[in-house]
C-alpha cells in the first residue's frame, strides 16, 4: 500500500519587494481572519500584499493595505477588498513583536500569502529593518556579481 501523499504549501501571493526593502531578520506565520467569499476569491485568483503593512492597535495584529479581489459569484457577501484584516497569532508573539516596533526603523512586513497543508490561509511575516539607498545598490551589486560568477562557472565546465 502506497504511503498518503503530503500536500505541500500553494502560495497564493508573494512580496518580492519586502526582500529588496527590508532586511528581514525573523520571520513568523499567523493566521488571518477571512471572509467565506475572501477565501473563495484567493482560491480563483491571487491578492496583492505588496504595499501592505502590519500595525498593532489595542494589542492585536492588523494586516492593512492587502488587497483581495471581490469574488465573482459574491453578491452582496463581498466585503470591500482593501479592508483592514486582523491577524491570528499568540499573545507572547504579539507582545514580542510590540515590543520590538517600538524601536526605531523595525517594521511588520507581509513576506508571503499561501494555502498552508490543511488548506488554511496562512500569511509569512517578517520583522524587517529599513535598508538605505547604498545597501540596495550593494545588494544589486552582489547579485549580479554572484551571477557572473556562476556564468562563468557554467562555461567553465562545458
């Protein structure tokens, strides 16, 4: 008898450009508290996380700027797609991360949106530090130099 397959994650949205803008220094994954039309929507199509940011207001995590199209058999259940969304996580986190906000330059940056192996929506944050202008540029030229490298690798051994 075959061995049950594992279902793997499915991302649904991902935000490339927390990677570019942020140093992410932890990560976490919580829960977000959706609709029944909001999850019928991200199963047709995707959302879009990338201006969205995390606040903490009366010591619960709120998601806000996340965008998730209205469904297209919704109706009137459709709830307005930009509203703010609260996020599921453990009081300890939530006080840990309060407390790391309140330092200058730290953020709660959205890193990516999936269906995790129970079929929940599941969202990755990250605890993020701002980079300037000169570490992006450094970053970008790492880059491209680590892709030159492995260029000439791969012509080496052809």
């Amino acid at each position: 008898m075959p061995a049950p397959t594992r279902r793997q994650k499915r991302t649904i949205s991902k935000n490339r450009t927390a990677w570019h803008n942020y140093f992410i220094d932890q990560t976490w994954e919580a829960g977000i508290e959706l609709t029944g039309t909001e999850v019928k929507s991200l199963r047709e199509r995707s959302a879009q996380i990338t201006d969205s940011f995390c606040i903490i207001r009366g010591g619960e995590l709120f998601l806000v700027g996340m965008h998730i199209h209205p469904y297209s058999n919704g109706g009137v259940w459709n709830v307005d797609p930009d509203r703010r969304r609260r996020l599921l996580m453990h009081r300890r986190q939530i006080d840990f991360l309060d407390g790391k906000l309140r330092t200058k330059g730290q953020a709660i940056v959205p890193l990516e949106l999936y269906f995790d192996e129970h079929n929940r929506v599941k969202l990755q944050l990250g605890l993020g530090r701002g980079k300037k202008l000169y570490d992006k540029r450094a970053d970008l030229a790492k880059k491209q130099t680590d892709r030159d490298i492995q260029r000439a690798l791969k012509e080496r051994s052809r």
